[in-house]
C-alpha cells in the first residue's frame, strides 16, 4: 500500500554505506565529492519527481519550498524550472532562511507555553491559511 507519492531515501543511504564498506578492506578512497554528487542528484531526482505528481494530481498554481532542503543549488533550480514549465508560481525564501526550523519552533513551543498558550489534544497539523500573491 502507500500513497503512490510516499518515498523513503533509506535505501540510498544503505547504498551509500554499502559503497564505503566495501572500499575500505580494498583502500580505495572515495572522496566526499565523488560519493555526494550523485546522491544529491538521485534525492533531487526523487523530490522533483514526486512534486512534479503533486502538482498534476492536484492541479494547484502554487508551491511552497522552504526548510533545511530548500537551501540546496541544484533543487531550487530543478524545482524552479519545474514550476515554470507547469505555470505554478514558486514561493522560496532566500537560502540563507533556509535552516532546519526544529530549534526554532521548539523555541516558539516554549514561550507560547510559558503565556499559557496550551491547546487541547483536538489540535492538528492541517495548514488552513491561503498563500498570498
């Protein structure tokens, strides 16, 4: 089962150790920059791929990039030219906003608790707010 756009890069990152394990008995050197480039290539491939799905499926003109991925080269420009040949307008923010945003909304979790801002379990993830032009 599983939704047709569920993906995991598990099975890349055993590739990866895999490749290391079986240099190392051999002393090959594998650099950083041989063994990065076509994983970076092969999640960029898998993203725009599925994001391309999501917009057919959906049929929406709008898209969102942002967190710690958002800040890589090659999927803000793959993903960039996939909106502009699908005529979907691209919301990203400049890489240097693009971080991991855990330690920035625990922060907020923890000033909106000391206020006394608590909700009760019937709360949920469900983005309700339109993105403005």
């Amino acid at each position: 089962g599983g939704c047709p756009l569920d993906f995991s890069f598990s099975g890349s990152k055993s590739s990866v150790d895999n490749i290391l394990h079986k240099a190392e008995p051999k002393n090959e050197e594998i650099t950083i920059k041989d063994l990065g480039a076509p994983y970076i290539i092969s999640v960029v491939d898998c993203l725009e791929r599925n994001t391309s799905a999501c917009l057919d499926i959906t049929k929406t003109k709008k898209l969102v990039l942002a967190g710690g991925v958002a800040a890589n080269s090659v999927l803000r420009k793959r993903i960039a030219g996939l909106c502009a040949v699908k005529n979907v307008k691209l919301y990203i923010p400049p890489p240097e906003l693009c971080t991991d945003n855990a330690v920035m909304v625990a922060a907020q979790g923890y000033f909106e608790y000391l206020d006394g801002n608590i909700a009760d379990l019937t709360l949920n993830g469900a983005a309700t707010k339109e993105i403005e032009s």
